[in-house]
C-alpha cells in the first residue's frame, strides 16, 4: 500500500497564511454583522404562512386553489379595501392607492401579498407592489424611455442588436411592479399578442438569418398558456438559425405555482431554453421558490436573474450580495443588476450611478464570481446595455499593466507583445 503523500509547509510560510486569512476575514466583517438583520423569503417562512392563511381565509380559498397559477391570477388583489383587510392601511393611505389607480393600473397576486409585512410601509415587497403617491407626483421620465417604438421593424418585435431580438408575447403580468418600466402597456385589460401579430413577427425572424437568439417577454411570458408557449416555441424551433430561446419571466417572484409540470415538459421538448427572472430583494426568495427552480432545473432549463436597482429596496451592498447568494442556493445565476430607467412615475426608484458602482466594489472580491452580476445601464433612445464597472486598469504601457484588485491594491502586470 502507498504511503500517505505528506505535505510539509514551512513554519514561516504557515503563519504567513494564518496572517492572510485573517486579513480577508477582516474584509467582510461588516458584512457578516450585517447579514443577520437582511431578511429573506427562508427566514419568514412562519411569518409568510400566517399571511397566507389570513389572505386564504378572507378568499375562502382551499389550499389546491392557492397552488393553482390560473386561482391566483383570478384573484389578485386590485382594491384598496380588500388590500386594507389584509395589510395595515390608513384613511390617507387608500385614498392615495385610490388616486394612483386611477392613473397607473396595479395588482398584486395573492402569493406575493403573502410575502409583505402587514405593518411596516417600509417593506420591499409592499413598495414593490402597492403604489406609492409619488407616482402621480412625478413627471420626471418618459413613456418609453427605451424608445422601443423606434426599434420595432415588425409589431411585437423589439431589436437593439444584430443577432438577437425581443417578442412581445403579452402586456400581462402577474402582478404589476410599481418601477415598471412597459407601464405605457400595460392597459386595464390583460391581452395576448394576438395571433396575426406573433405570425407576423415569426416572419420576420424567418427572414432575417443573422437571428439566433429570440426572447419571449412582455409583460410576462410565462403568463401565456402553456399551449400558446408550445406553439410560439415549435415555430421558433422551425426556423434553422434559431439557436436559443430564452424567456423572461416575474412568476418565478410572484406567482411560482406557474411552473407547473406541464410548462416543464413543453420546456424540456424545445431545449436549449433559457428562462430569466427578475428578483430584488431576499425576501422574494422563498420555498415554493426552491421548488419551481428545482423543477425547472431538472427539465434543463438554466435560470438567470436580471435585477434592478431600486432606491430604499436593494441599493445597499449587503442586501444585494445577500440576494446573490440566496439566488444561487435555489439555483438561479444573478445576470444583470439595472440602473432603473427613466420611466414616468418611478424616479422615486432611482439612485445614483454611483450606488451601483458602490455595490459592484463591494462584490467582486468578496464573495461568488457567479455570484456577481453585471451593472447595466441601457442607453437611451435603444442604444443597448452598456456595463458599468469600477476601474481597475491604472494604466498600461507596451509591456505593462499597472492595476488596482478588488481590495484596492496597485500591483503591476507584465504584458510583452510578442
């Protein structure tokens, strides 16, 4: 029998080492003192239950219908009186929801509600889903930031890059964020992309070859039938210079009994097929997450999420690494962290560039690669994603890089051209 393979370190080298350690250590003890007091969507669980169950009883819901995508779309909230039985609501306050609906439709699904604090008007998800006056007092943005009606070569298509384009396959969703950025779409009505206008999108597809890689949105893809996302994708499948499909998708967020066996199935048949969400906040991630995620994994569909920075929710570094991680335990790949855009009634969202750049230090170095996203601000009038990333090139020079790490330190590189 061999011999144990022996590793002998030196003693100078050893505590070199120890020193080491406890320097990165150092690093992220405010982080680890911080981290106690993020909640998340696991550490609520009884709170979220009785929520549930409160929300279950004022419906006269069964807990089959609760599980049922189509039940929660039926129901979700949409008046401040029902809204006031289940969270805590002043006079001044309904009346404000009052005025905001009559101006910007909301809604909000019984299972994100579950999620809300019922006390605290400071909560994530009740600032997320529940309107704010600030939204009728704000004029400061546009319709359509993006200008998407300049990038529409076809209706239903949105197209910003050479080899990829965007379907719009419905204005609905399953609740209605207040930082919504296709607001201008949304309507009083929920509606599907009607068929002629999906056939007229395929087509140009079909005629553009350098098109490998569509997205399905809205609104929410994932709102659709599943029989209405079986056929967008076979005719997707169809074109040969089709090479992914991707979807994106809020239900994971607010409604994750969507993914049903039968959604899994059809995305299983039309692989490869990627599916990306939108968190922003670990209260979000919850159970039933884990659940459609893990389902949705094993029908081999990698996940994504495409955050966005939101002023008083996430624009705090140890929330969104908190997020990050938490995403990456249900199995979700965080994707892009947005600067929120400038949308007509969201500038109380906005934060600085700057808090963004902030988190970004405060990631790269600290924990995960994967789970770092990358900070996106979309350049107007459809100009595409542009990263924002701190600087970490000093400078360079024929055979040189003089660069900074992510603990701030210059350190040269040699760089010869051979």
């Amino acid at each position: 029998m061999a011999e144990d393979i022996k590793i002998i370190i030196p003693a100078e080298k050893r505590v070199a080492a120890l020193e080491r350690a406890s320097e990165l250590k150092e690093n992220i003890d405010d982080y680890l003192e911080a981290r106690g007091t993020i909640e998340t969507g696991f550490s609520l669980e009884d709170k979220y239950q009785k929520n549930k169950e409160l929300i279950m009883e004022l419906l006269d819901a069964r807990e089959e219908e609760w599980q049922d995508w189509h039940w929660q779309v039926e129901n979700r909230i949409s008046d401040e009186e029902k809204l006031s039985k289940i969270i805590n609501l002043s006079d001044e306050e309904k009346n404000e929801i009052s005025r905001v609906g009559s101006r910007y439709r909301w809604s909000v699904s019984p299972y994100y509600l579950s999620l809300m604090d019922r006390d605290d008007p400071e909560c994530p998800i009740r600032k997320q889903s529940v309107p704010s006056i600030l939204e009728c007092t704000d004029d400061f943005g546009y319709d359509d930031p993006m200008e998407e009606e300049f990038n529409s070569p076809a209706r239903g298509i949105t197209r910003r890059y050479p080899d990829r384009l965007i379907i719009n396959v419905t204005n609905q969703c399953a609740m209605y964020c207040r930082h919504c950025q296709r607001r201008r779409n949304i309507g009083e009505k929920d509606v599907p992309t009607s068929r002629e206008v999906l056939e007229e999108a395929l087509e140009y597809v079909r005629n553009n070859k350098e098109l490998r890689d569509i997205l399905l949105t809205g609104g929410d893809a994932f709102m659709l039938s599943n029989e209405e996302i079986d056929w967008i994708l076979t005719e997707l499948d169809k074109i040969p210079h089709v090479e992914i499909k991707r979807l994106g998708t809020r239900t994971l967020v607010t409604m994750p009994m969507r993914v049903d066996d039968g959604l899994c199935k059809i995305l299983e048949k039309h692989s490869p097929v990627y599916v990306n969400s939108h968190f922003n906040h670990p209260k979000e991630v919850t159970r039933p997450v884990q659940e459609a995620c893990l389902k949705l994994t094993r029908a081999g569909v990698p996940l994504g999420n495409q955050a966005v920075l939101l002023k008083d929710i996430n624009n705090d570094p140890h929330v969104m690494k908190k997020l990050n991680q938490e995403l990456l335990k249900v199995l979700i790949k965080p994707y892009y962290l947005f600067h929120a855009k400038r949308v007509k009634g969201t500038s109380h969202f906005r934060t600085p560039v700057e808090d963004g750049i902030e988190i970004m230090e405060k990631l790269r170095g600290y924990t995960s690669g994967i789970a770092i996203p990358t900070y996106i601000i979309n350049a107007p009038k459809g100009y595409g994603k542009t990263p924002m990333l701190p600087e970490y090139l000093v400078s360079i020079s024929s055979d040189n890089l003089t660069i900074r790490n992510w603990e701030k330190k210059i350190v040269d590189y040699f760089n010869p051209h051979f």
